[in-house]
C-alpha cells in the first residue's frame, strides 16, 4: 500500500499557485492528485488555471451538493450528474487532478464498487429489451417524461428510446429494429433535433444511492440500529419502505451500504510535515484535521489548498 507523504509550500502570489500545483501533477503514471480548496470559489479558478499551465492534464471538479445537512431538499440533477461523472472518472483512473472544495470533501461517497456494478454501456448493433430497459431506468433513478430535457430522464416513443444519461454533456436517441439497436444518435434537448451519430453510449445510474428491494431493507435495518423511538413514524423511513427517495435522502447515505468511501482520511503518523509552532494549537476537532490533511485512496496524491486571500495566504499542503 502506497503511503501519504505531506509537504509544505510557500506562499504563493496570484496564480502561481496553480503553477506549482500543475508541475506536482504533471501527467504520465501517477497517482490522481485530489487539492482541497478552503472555499468553493477557489475550485473553478484552479481547474482554469491549472488546465491553461498544464493542458494534458485531465483535471475536474467533484461539486458540492448546495444544500444544508438535513434541509428537506435534494441536490439539483445537474449536480447530482457532474458528481457522478467525477466519480466515475475517478474511480476509473481517467483523470489526473481532481479539485474539490473542503466542505465536499468531508461528505463520505458511495463505496467504488456501486458506480462500477450500476455502470454500462450500449452500442449499436446490440440487442436490447425494451421492457427489462424501463425496468432497469426506473430502478436506477431515471425519470420517464414525455420530453427529454435534463440529466435523468428518459422517453419512449414506439421504436425510438431518448435518454439522457447522468454525467453526459447531450442526450442520445437509441433507435431500434425490432430488438436491435439500429443506430445511436445525440440530439438537442432544445430543438429535439438529431445532431451526430456514436458508437456506443454508457450509462450511470442516476443516484448516487441504490433503491433496490435489498439496500431498502438494509436500509431500514441500519436505521433501527441507530436511531431509537419507533421507525414507523418517521417519514424518511416510511418512504424508503415504499421505495420513495424523498427530498434530502443523500445525507442518510451511509444507511445504504455496509462500507463509505471518503476523499478524507486522518493524517498518517509518517506523513512529513513541520511540527506545530509554540503559538499553534493542533486541533481537537478531528474532521478540521482531515480536511487540511485529505486522502483518497492508496493510489492517490492530494494537495491540499488553503484559501486564497492573495498575496499573504497560508501556505498549501502537498500529499
């Protein structure tokens, strides 16, 4: 197992941060590089100014959910979309750098095992049940529509299957003769207009959650492990009973598998970092230690990027 190594930078002055950063990234065969930004504004100006440094690099953006813990909300589709693509990148070695805001990176993730089991692809030529694919949408969170317009939904029209896949830029029109796919096409959600043909089309599942019969009862199971008074009156686990996703079911994610991932982990003892001044405290707070000092996986890097407030910031911490 690869083990975290922790190095302190200087202090940088306008976008020479980036530039450091995009130099420890460099691409070839190293580990993923996951920098942790204090602020959410921070992220979108390093994945510009890394990309313009180092234009090889493959570098994205895992966004923030934009909701409170336990507001009766859910996050946007489209959120919900760029994560799961971000994931999957992730977890499939497709990108280099990945740049993600501390108060993301603190939220545990869907174990890698359920975007790659809940993941496939489809290509022309190949037979297809229309009726197990409804089945199979439906379970994976896609919604039926009579127009396609967003991430997440999906229409049926005779011989025609428009869908809109999590984590794709168009949607795609599968056309088929009889049980076979004759031929896959992207089009506007605007127009409805056909644009290009491709080849093959790949699909992740629409949540970042299973609702399957077995993770409804896990679920529910977890619940009465963990919270007590009598479940049935509460309407989180009632509505997932009925195979409901209600609104701001995300953070009662770790209900649903037996093991999280995590971008964060605590500090490894052998990591190399400078002790703590006189005038410094360490922290008690364990999470505010994990997220100035993140890890990803045995075959990832993090760099972890305070704040920027200009000439006079913090110094980063390179993992």
């Amino acid at each position: 197992m690869a083990t975290a190594r922790a190095r302190r930078l200087p202090a940088f002055h306008g976008s020479s941060d980036s530039l450091q950063l995009a130099r420890l990234a460099e691409p070839g065969d190293k580990p993923v590089h996951v920098i942790v930004c204090a602020h959410t504004n921070d992220c979108a100006r390093l994945i510009a100014e890394i990309g313009y440094f180092a234009p090889s690099l493959a570098v994205l953006g895992l966004p923030d959910w934009e909701i409170l813990p336990y507001d009766h909300l859910s996050p946007h589709q489209d959120l919900i979309s760029e994560r799961l693509s971000a994931l999957y990148s992730l977890s499939s070695r497709k990108v280099d750098v990945l740049v993600v805001a501390a108060t993301t990176a603190a939220h545990r993730l869907a174990p890698p095992s359920f975007l790659a089991a809940r993941t496939f692809d489809f290509t022309k030529g190949q037979s297809l049940d229309e009726q197990g694919l409804r089945s199979q949408l439906t379970l994976a969170g896609y919604e039926h529509v009579s127009q396609v317009l967003r991430p997440g939904e999906y229409s049926v029209r005779g011989g025609l299957i428009d869908l809109f896949p999590m984590g794709s830029e168009l949607p795609y029109r599968i056309d088929l003769f009889g049980d076979q796919i004759d031929t896959l096409r992207t089009f506007d959600p605007d127009t409805q207009r056909s644009l290009y043909p491709v080849d093959a089309v790949r699909l992740l599942p629409g949540r970042e959650f299973p609702l399957d019969e077995a993770s409804r009862t896990a679920f529910r199971g977890r619940w009465r492990e963990r919270f007590e008074g009598d479940p049935s009156r509460a309407t989180v686990y009632r509505d997932i009973g009925n195979g409901i996703a209600g609104n701001g079911i995300e953070f009662y994610l770790p209900l649903f598998f037996d093991q999280m991932a995590s971008l964060v982990l605590a500090r490894s003892s052998s990591a190399e970092s400078p002790a703590p001044s006189s005038g410094e405290r360490s922290s008690p707070n364990r999470l505010d230690d994990a997220r100035r000092s993140p890890s990803c996986s045995p075959s990832t890097g993090c760099v972890c990027r305070p704040s920027s407030a200009g000439p006079t910031s913090s110094p980063a911490r390179s993992r």
